[in-house]
C-alpha cells in the first residue's frame, strides 16, 4: 500500500494519540484500584476500610488531578478531605479534593502553598488514618518544601542551572532530595504512623522509585557524596546559592541530616505501586501501529543522552531498514521510549522532543521515505504549548524556501520557533498523564532500487 508524506504522518499521530490514550489514569488507575464490600483492594493488597477513620488523598505531577479524579469516583464522600499539585492548565474541578496548579519545570510560590497545605493535612495523624499518594512526572518541580536555611529562590536557581548543563532528571532529583523536607522519603515520615497508599505513574526511565517525583515515599538510596559529585561534573560550585554549597558541604561532613534510609520506620506502612509508564504506552502504540499495518519494533523505553544526538541514531537506523530491511523491513515503524536531554547553548524556545525532530530533520531531508515524530506524553514539551513536532524528508526544503536557515535554528536550541513557522508543531494540550516521551519513526519502501537518493545535507563542522 502506497503511502504519501501526509499520510505517514496521519498515522504517525494516530500512533501517539493511541499511546497516550493507553496511559490515562481513567483507565489504568480502575485497571488497579477498586472498592468492593467497604474493602478497597489495590493490585493484591487489601484494606478493609472499617479500619479507618479518615482518609485523606493528596498528589503531586501533571497527572494528579486526573488521577484524584479516579479516585472520588472510587471513594466518594468517604474522603475525609485531599489536595493535590498540578501544572498550569492540568487542573480540573474535584468534589472533595483540593487542586493547586502551579509552575513546573521551575517551582514557585503556589507550588510552596500547595506543599504547605499537604503538610498541614497530613501531619499529625494516626495509626486509623489511611493515606492515599498520588505521583506522577512533573511532582518533584510541583512539591517544593525547602529545608530551613534554604529559599524557594534558590532551589529554583539549582533547578535551573542542572537544567541548563543537561543533567538527567536523576541527577537533578539527587539534589532536589538533598535540599528538601518532602522529599527522599520525608513525606512518609510526616505521614507516619497512617497506613499510606502511593500510586505512582513514572516518568523515569527504569521507574526507579527514589527517582519519580524524587521519591517523596520511598528510601533514598543517593547521599551527599552524590550531590558533590554533580555539582564537580558540571562545575557548579560557585554558580549555585552559597546556602545550597554549604548546606552540601555540612553534609558530607557530616553536620546535615541524610535523606531516609531503608529500614527507618517510616516505611513500615507504605506501599509504593507503579500504576502506569513509558513501555506501557509503547505497548498500545506497537498495537496501533500494526493495526495500520506496519512492521514495528519497540527499540527501547530506557533512552536518553543529548536529543539531537539520539536522532542521528534513530535516522541511522530507519535508513538501515531502507538499504537492507534490517532490522525489519518497510513498512516500519520503529518506536522508542525515555527521555532525551538538551543541553542549553543558545536563547531560544524549544523542548527535548522539537530539538530532537529538527535534528532528525536534518538527517532525513530529501528522503522521501521516512517521517519521524517526537512527543511528550503530557503534551508539553518544555517550557512550550507543544508536545512535539514532526519531521519529514520535505522539512528542511520547505524552511530554506521560507528563508529559514534550520542550523542557526538548531544552535540557538530554538527549535519551537522553527516548527511553528512551519507549521509543523503537534499540540495536544494537557493530556492528563505523563510517561516521559515517544518517539515514532515510520519508513515506507523506496520508490526505486535500494535505499533512495543520496543524502547531500551532512552535519555542519
């Protein structure tokens, strides 16, 4: 079957659309969370509410609110009260929980407000109180609690910077942790002694549990040995707040308490549960992708490393599967999941997912073949109104009629300004979830021969 640019790119969005739809906590939470007989049952744990006294719901991520939503269907007026963390535009009206929408990737102050009120509601409670967690991607940005001596200014400025080198959200979370009450297990230790319930939907390659949200629930494998260590990788020392250096320093000699350990009592009546992530969205998109009738392969949901480097790799391999039908021949569509990092050298807008396709647009231009899509599942891509954006071989003819030059484009990492000028941005808005990124390359047989016309367009020196 014959098909165009516009069509490949049809179902391109078909596939995305279908991958998030798969990661919506509408249908994964109910998928592990229910309540029969007065027993609410999650996964194979049960907790015969007549336990309880009170129940309180709170959450931090992009995908809280909807997933808080779920739970008032479940639950009802047995929520004693609830409140949540959101990103602007990812709210929505609940009945018996309140929801704060604030800045992510940066903190602010109506996210310090919504912390405030989560730790009022959850402090002081009891061995018959029950607590329900919600955390998705975006909840360690949305749950800002800065230890005493440290402000929410300069916690925004460390955020900051990491963002800026490129540092993985791994290594950014180390030293969130380090610089926070809530997280690295502290939001267990305020709830202690309730039973807590922490259902988690990952935006962290490998879903690790100290990563997702920094792990406000879970015991903190990192230590102060870590934080100096990225602070050294990155030379930060003298570019971080004073306040944050020493705080560092005191503890690696040991005058600052560590993030909680395995073992500490606080963790005796929690249980962590990972409801939804990035290869359960590759999953249903690998479905709709066969449906369309594509070869597919899912490469990875554990990707990462600088974005336009990643797209070099991707486009190495869909002009692999045009030259030899390796390693599964056309029609593909090759899929991968994680999250890419871009590291910040020019003044533009952009987001991982439109820097990585006007890189693969550079690799593919002119080859008539081969679209490639790259998107966040939440359907923010950076600090823009796009999830992503696509590309295809016509991308770069199109930008030079148009007098655009991609490179300059690429080298201010301003990559939002160049898709929208093209018109080739993918906005979907807040999709109500968030499992890091997808990335869809889909290849057609050539017209002629083997593979297609030589690439002209190299990589400038």
């Amino acid at each position: 079957m014959k098909r165009s640019l516009s069509s490949l790119r049809r179902d391109a969005q078909k596939i995305f659309l279908q991958a998030v739809s798969a990661a919506d906590p509408r249908k994964i939470l109910f998928a592990h969370v229910s309540l029969r007989n007065n027993v609410l049952h999650v996964d194979k744990k049960i907790y015969p509410l007549s336990h309880f006294e009170r129940i309180f719901v709170a959450g931090t991520g992009k995908a809280s609110a909807a997933m808080a939503a779920n739970l008032e269907r479940i639950l009802g007026s047995r929520i004693t009260a609830g409140s949540v963390n959101v990103k602007y535009g990812h709210g929505q009206k609940l009945r018996y929980i309140h929801v704060q929408e604030a800045g992510h990737p940066l903190p602010d102050e109506n996210g310090w407000k919504g912390a405030q009120e989560i730790v009022r509601l959850l402090s002081n409670l009891t061995e018959r109180d029950l607590v329900i967690f919600l955390i998705s991607g975006g909840g360690s940005a949305l749950l800002p609690f800065p230890l005493s001596g440290i402000t929410l200014e300069e916690k925004q400025k460390v955020t900051d910077l990491l963002l800026g080198c490129g540092a993985p959200i791994q290594e950014i979370n180390t030293l969130r942790k380090h610089l926070s009450t809530l997280k690295g297990g502290g939001l267990a230790r305020i709830a202690y002694p309730a039973t807590l319930i922490a259902l988690i939907l990952s935006d962290v390659i490998g879903d690790p549990l100290d990563a997702i949200a920094s792990g406000p629930t879970v015991p903190d494998p990192t230590t102060f040995e870590d934080c100096a260590r990225i602070l050294d990788r990155y030379e930060l020392w003298e570019k971080v707040p004073p306040s944050v250096a020493r705080h560092i320093r005191e503890g690696l000699e040991g005058k600052r308490e560590e993030t909680l350990k395995e073992g500490n009592p606080a963790f005796e009546k929690v249980y962590n549960l990972i409801v939804g992530n990035n290869f359960l969205a590759m999953k249903a998109a690998k479905e709709k992708a066969k449906a369309l009738c594509y070869r597919t392969l899912i490469l990875s949901s554990l990707v990462e490393g600088e974005a336009r480097e990643v797209a070099k790799v991707h486009v190495a391999i869909a002009r692999e599967v045009l030259l030899s039908g390796n390693p599964i021949p056309p029609p593909a569509c090759i899929l991968s999941g994680g999250e890419t990092t871009v590291t910040l050298k020019g003044k533009g807008k952009g987001g991982r997912n439109q820097e990585f396709a006007l890189a693969a647009a550079l690799e593919i231009a002119g080859r008539e073949e081969i679209v490639a899509l790259s998107a966040g599942t939440d359907g923010t891509d950076g600090p823009t109104d796009a999830a992503g954006a696509f590309a295809d071989s016509q991308t770069i003819h199109r930008a030079k009629a148009m007098g655009l030059d991609p490179w300059i484009y690429l080298k201010e990492n301003d990559s939002y300004s160049f898709f929208e000028k093209l018109g080739d941005l993918l906005v979907t808005g807040p999709t109500g979830t968030n499992v890091m990124d997808l990335r869809i390359m889909l290849v057609r047989k050539a017209k002629t021969g083997r593979g297609s016309a030589p690439h002209t367009l190299r990589s400038r020196r």
